[in-house]
C-alpha cells in the first residue's frame, strides 16, 4: 500500500502504483477506495468487468 499523502497534497498522481486492466489494457492508478485489496483488483470499471471474456479491439 502507498504511503499516505501528505496534509498538502494536491492530487499529483504520478507516484502512485498503476496496472493495467485486465479486460482493456489501460492502466489504472491506485485508488483509496481500492486500498484494502489492490493486489485482486483487475478491471477497470464495471464495464470492463462484464466483457472480461472478449479481447480489446485493437487494429
């Protein structure tokens, strides 16, 4: 789990842990909400979540 922030932080993500998803590839940034079990977060959004047997559309 990251550090906690500082009083002044001001919402400069670039430190935080990122992955990519599972179903789309994009990566995602840690969230405070996801801090308990980032480690089996895999999808994005619940979108993702759903199309999680379909490959991204990449050209």
């Amino acid at each position: 789990m990251p550090p906690k922030p500082a009083p002044g932080f001001k919402g400069n993500k670039s430190h935080l842990p990122q992955k990519p998803c599972a179903a789309c590839g994009l990566p995602m940034t840690w969230r405070k909400k996801w801090a308990r079990n980032w480690e089996s977060v895999l999808y994005c959004s619940d979108a993702c979540r759903k199309a999680k047997g379909t490959k991204p559309d990449t050209p």
